[in-house]
C-alpha cells in the first residue's frame, strides 16, 4: 500500500461520527486543490475519509466540530485501493483553522441523557444512542425506550460508560 505522511487543509462535511472501533471517530474531509482557478469549472473536490483514534482528537472531532468547519489535519495518507474510492487518512494532529456557520437543526435533534447522548430524527421512529465519549449503544425502537436501552447497557457494562 502506497503511504504518506502529511497535511491536508479541507472542511469538514458532514457531523463527525464514532469510528468502527472504541475510542474513535470518522469524518470526511473536503480538499481543494492550490490551482483551483486552472481547472474546470465542473473539476470534482477531493474527499479524504480521515479516523483519528487519538482521545483528544476524539472528543474533539465528536464534541466540536461542525459540518463546515475548515481543519488542517496531520496524519498518515493511505491512497485508495480502487478507482473511485476515497484515500484514507489516520490524523495524529487536528487544528481549527476557522468554523463554519452554526447549523440550524431542522429535522434532527441531539439531546444528552447523563453520560449518553441520542439523535432523534424526524424521518426515523428508532433513536441511535452512544456514551458521551461516542461508543455506540444501541437503537432505541422509540424514544420512550431509550431508558431501556440505557438500563441494559448499564447492567451489561456494570455501569460504566467507557
């Protein structure tokens, strides 16, 4: 596998989301070239499917980023394997170069219950829920189930969050 170390600037494009694995989180990041004036008008921006397992980087990508923000990311840069797919980068190092426009939640809605955080969403009856250092939990059938759903993963876990 071809690999690279190296720093990207790009922005953020959608809400930062607990990685497959505990203790991470994934994003995809949008990156322009230099010489975006010398292509075409039509010229496809870049994505670049970027984990970072980093605690830190972690809480931060889950707890303050936002879709738009503009990042410079530090890390390890693996190249797809097929055409079509997007690179992978591992961050060892995250800055905020500067944040998007605040979003406004129309349709979706996050809410924290202690140490667990849940999305609601208006197209969905089932309410995702993770810990509030974004491991995931479960789906709650409805929101009147998301005690439940906490309950059980307490007693599952002996209460801890982690």
């Amino acid at each position: 596998m071809d690999t690279k170390h190296c720093t990207v600037d790009g922005w953020v494009d959608a809400i930062p989301a607990p990685g497959p694995r505990i203790g991470t989180a994934t994003f995809d990041l949008i990156v322009r070239p230099a010489d975006i004036d010398a292509l075409a008008d039509d010229a496809p921006d870049t994505v670049v499917a970027c984990t970072s397992g980093d605690p830190r980087i972690t809480h931060e990508l889950l707890n303050g980023i936002q879709p738009g923000d503009l990042l410079r990311v530090t890390g390890t840069l693996v190249q797809p394997s097929a055409p079509g797919e997007p690179a992978r980068l591992t961050v060892d190092a995250l800055e905020v170069l500067d944040t998007g426009l605040i979003p406004v939640l129309r349709d979706m809605v996050m809410d924290r219950y202690g140490d667990y955080c849940v999305v609601f969403d208006a197209d969905r009856e089932k309410v995702p829920v993770f810990t509030a250092f974004g491991q995931w939990v479960g789906e709650a059938d409805n929101p009147d189930a998301i005690s439940t759903l906490i309950d059980i993963h307490e007693r599952v876990n002996g209460g801890d969050t982690w």
